[in-house]
C-alpha cells in the first residue's frame, strides 16, 4: 500500500492496459476516477475494486470530446478534490495499407490517440498547476519508435505522443512529471478494431509473443511510485523473446 495515496485518473479504463492499471494502482492504495465509452464494464470494474477494500468511482467519457475529458477532470476535482495524476491511456488501432485509403479511421486514431492525449493535458495541467504540481502519464507505443507496414498513421499517431509529452516535460519541469509508457506487443482488444483482412491476420501473428497487460501495469506503477524529485520519462515494455 502506498504511503502517500494519489488521485488518478484513467482513461480507456475499460479494458487491457487500463483496466490492469486501474486494478494495480486500486491494490496500491490510489484513489481512481475510470473513464471510457463502455459504462458497464466500468461499472464491474470498480465493483471488483471496491470488493477488495480499494476507492474507485467510474464516468463515461469519450476522449475526443474536449468539454467531456475538462468534465471527466472536474469531477475528480468535486469527488476527492483534485488531480496528482492524469494517465491517458485510451487508444485505438485500425491498421491498413495506405493504399487502402481508409481516412475515416485515419482520422479516428487521429481523434482518439492523439486529441485525446492534448484534451487530458488540456483538462488537468492547469488543475495540477494550481495544486503545486502533478504527474502526467501517456501511454504510447513501440509504434512511437519504429514503423511496420500498414502501421504508418498508427505509429505516426504514436510518435506525437511520444513528441507531445516531451514538449510538456520541457515546459513544466520542476512542476509536472512526464512520463511516457512504450508497450510492445499486449494482450488486448485492440486488434480487434482492424477492418482490414490482411492487416488483421498479421497483427494476429505478430501478437504470438504477446505479454499480459499486468506488466504495463506494472510499469505504470513504478513510474507513479517514484518520489517526488524523480521523473521516470520513458519506459518501453517489450516481450522477451520480441525482435520488434
């Protein structure tokens, strides 16, 4: 259990690297507010946390609506009275060709892991700022680092994620934490939004080697652990036996 016990935020809290996220930090004695599209699955998730003694509380939340994530933020602030640590988390993953010329989802991931990630900061930097400081956690990927075919607007998305967080670390150091999370391949629903066939198929074998969401999880945790004049910036989670 921690000694000092935070308020975080989790968005994309319904399922994979958010859900074992919530589960870890809720074990370590954290205050949580999830957020996400899928309210049922929240609802469940905060009933196990509140089964084992932990403090969560749940709202829907679409990311790409900016008036919805400073809401999602306000809330936190009404509920336990403010914010240490905001986790952007949500994201999605509609791998295609750009022959395929899918710009719908293009723009979907545009929306989701990119605007999504500034309507966080948006929301909880000037909440952190007043309250003398705060933590600001965005989930990547190794796509920020490294580019596979049918994967370029995914990992484009992810490279600014990546450049994102690090303009804010310059900006606020010495108040705001930054920290960037690069998973490798995970277990998750992700691949799931993929409606191209071909693209499909190679992420299902690219997947083989896949680990649990638990050790993101993990991850975060270290990184929301350190003391205060500690700024864990990146850490990048990859499979043992990955080639990636």
């Amino acid at each position: 259990m921690s000694k000092h016990p935070k308020t975080i935020l989790i968005t994309g809290a319904s399922s994979g690297i958010g859900e074992a996220t919530a589960l870890r930090l809720a074990g370590d004695g954290h205050r949580l507010l999830l957020g996400a599209r899928r309210t049922e699955r929240l609802e469940a998730l905060v009933g196990r946390i509140e089964a084992a003694g932990g403090t969560a509380s749940f709202r829907r939340l679409d990311v790409t609506d900016a008036a919805d994530v400073h809401r999602f933020v306000a809330d936190a602030v009404a509920a336990y009275g403010g914010v240490d640590v905001m986790i952007n988390n949500a994201g999605v993953m509609p791998l295609s060709a750009l022959s395929e010329d899918k710009v719908d989802e293009w723009n979907r991931m545009i929306d989701v892991n990119i605007r999504g990630v500034l309507h966080g900061i948006s929301a909880a930097l000037p909440v952190m700022r007043a309250n003398g400081g705060g933590h600001v956690v965005n989930v990547a990927s190794i796509g920020a680092h490294e580019v596979e075919p049918t994967a370029a607007v995914y990992c484009a998305t992810k490279f600014a994620v990546w450049a994102i967080s690090e303009g804010l670390r310059k900006e606020h150091s010495g108040d705001i934490r930054v920290t960037v999370i690069s998973p490798g391949v995970t277990e998750s629903e992700l691949a799931e939004s993929i409606s191209d066939e071909h693209a499909r198929d190679a992420m299902r074998e690219y997947r083989a080697l896949a680990i649990p969401p638990s050790a993101i999880a993990d991850a975060i945790a270290f990184a929301v652990g350190q003391p205060p004049e500690v700024d864990v910036n990146e850490i990048i989670v990859r499979p043992a036996a990955s080639t990636h």
